[in-house]
C-alpha cells in the first residue's frame, strides 16, 4: 500500500493503474469506514482512501482542532483491508493558497437541515469533494462510495456529480452500527460512558417516529414536535428530528411507506450525533 502525502505523489501512485475506486474520508477509521473500503475495493481497478480533515466544512467553534487524528492506525486498517494507494495530504498541499473558489450546492437541497444548522458545510462538502474528485479522477471515469449515515450529503453529492457532468459514478453504503444500534462515527469517541449508554435513543426515537408517521391520517408536523419534545425531555438538544422524501428531503406528500427517510441530528452533551432511517 503506497500512502501520498502529496497530489504530485498521488499523481505518480495513480499512473497508468487504470479507473480508481475512491473512498473519502476524514480518517480516524472506524468498521463504518472499512464497510465503505470493501464495498469499494471490487468496483475500481485500484483502491484509494483519502483521509483529510477537511477544514472548510468545521464551522468556528467546531471540533476542527479536535477532531481525532489518527493516521498511523488508520493506515494499519487500511492496508489489513486491501486498499492500495492512502491520500493523506497535508493542509499545505490541498489548499496551497486560501480556497477562495468554492462549488456552492442548490441552497434548495443544501440550505436545509444539517445546511441550516451548519451553514457553509455543505459548501466546504462540495468544494473538497470536487477537488478530491480532480486529484484522483483527474476527469477520467471512476467510481466514489459515501456512506447512506449521512444521507443528505450524499443527495447533495450526487446533485453536484450530475449538474457537473462529472464522470464520476457515486454509490452509496448502508449504515454500520454497533450492537446497540447506535451509528457508528468517529464523534462517538467523544461521549463518556454514560451518553455512550444513552446514545442509542436518538435511532430508537427516529424508529419511533417512523412508526407514527405511518398511521393512516398522521400529523407528521405534529409527530416531529413531539419527538423532539421527547428526546429533549431525556436530556438531549435536538437540531431536527423530521420525515422526509427520500429524493428531494421535502416533506412527504402524500406519505408513502418506501419513499422516505427520518433524519435527526442532536447534541448530547457536547457531542453532535445525526442518524436516519429509510422506511
Ligand atoms: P467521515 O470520515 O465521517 O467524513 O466519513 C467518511 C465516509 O464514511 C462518509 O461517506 C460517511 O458517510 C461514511 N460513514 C461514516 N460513518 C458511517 C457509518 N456508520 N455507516 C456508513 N457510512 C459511514
């Protein structure tokens, strides 16, 4: 497994190696990742991981600083699961000078949601994707695979892939969870052990609300109020807890179980825990 620190070293990695299969991430690799990894690996004639932490989507006062920087491990993994080339490049090398030119994403699919809560993050999503994408791709035809965990990005993705015309085929991989049915993330290092236990009601109440939401004459409104009222009541702040279409993330009309996705995203504690379920 080769690991470039720089594009020129990608470069060099990547040369006449045929149509890369790309896995982004922002390292510090859980088995979440690793399902992406293999469910990659067959799909490309060659595997390649980027790990970047990726600065433009952190807003001020986000865990930019902190978030957990794991290289050398997350290389062992990588290597034990087949990939072959590791982008791993400084901040330096991706953003040489301020990344002043951005790919701004449809405010009508990106302003809401995780967009209204973060604003700007899918801005800093899109613009590292689309370098990415030119780093490895260099505008040849290759496959990239993001994770279903977070859903509206990879809606988003998938917009700017195909509004671009970039040949690039986006596939996307179930949630991987742990035992207890919490989404596995790199932020889930962040609880103590007593949120740890807690973590799972945000899944649980998501379970639930799509379980209402699917009463003849629900008032999803109504349910989402109360879900929120709920997981507030246990302690947590929740963002949103909503039912949406699974294709354009507006509410359902008319409701329609296999066209739709509860998402939620709330803090516990200090931590910011998002999840969804398609049903
Ligand atoms: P991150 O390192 O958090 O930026 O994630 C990199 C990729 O892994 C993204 O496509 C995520 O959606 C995906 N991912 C992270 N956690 C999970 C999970 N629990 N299940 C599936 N995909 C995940």
């Amino acid at each position: 497994m080769q690991i470039a620190h720089t594009i020129t070293d990608l470069r060099h990695a990547l040369q006449g190696r045929g149509r890369p299969a790309l896995v982004p991430t922002m390292g510090n690799l859980h088995d979440g990742h690793l399902a992406l990894v293999h469910q990659a690996r067959p799909l490309g004639d060659m595997l390649v991981t980027s790990i970047f932490v990726n600065r433009l989507q952190f807003l001020p006062g986000e865990d930019f600083d902190s978030y957990p920087r794991t290289l050398q491990a997350d290389c062992e993994r990588l290597e034990a699961a087949g990939c072959d080339v590791v982008f791993a490049p400084s901040e330096s090398d991706l953003y040489p000078e301020p990344q002043t030119c951005t790919v701004q994403p449809d405010p009508a699919l990106a302003g809401m949601l995780e967009g209204q809560f973060r604003p700007g993050f899918f801005t800093g999503v899109c613009t590292v994707v689309m370098k990415l994408f030119w780093c490895v791709f260099g505008g040849a035809p290759g496959t990239a695979v993001f994770g279903r965990k977070d859903y509206q990005q990879q809606l988003v993705i998938r917009q700017m892939v195909r509004q671009f015309a970039l040949p690039v085929e986006i596939v996307t991989a179930p949630i991987s969870r742990a035992p207890d049915g919490l989404a596995l993330s790199s932020r889930n290092g962040y609880l103590s052990p007593a949120e740890r236990t807690q973590a799972i009601e945000l899944s649980r109440a998501l379970h639930a609300l799509a379980q209402a939401a699917m009463q003849p004459g629900a008032d999803i409104p109504a349910l989402e109020r109360e879900a929120q009222a709920a997981l507030a009541a246990r302690g947590w702040k929740p963002d949103y807890l909503t039912v949406r279409d699974r294709a354009t993330l507006r509410a359902p009309a008319p409701v329609q179980a296999g066209s739709l996705v509860a998402l939620g995203a709330a803090r516990l504690g200090t931590t910011r825990l998002i999840d969804n379920l398609e049903f």
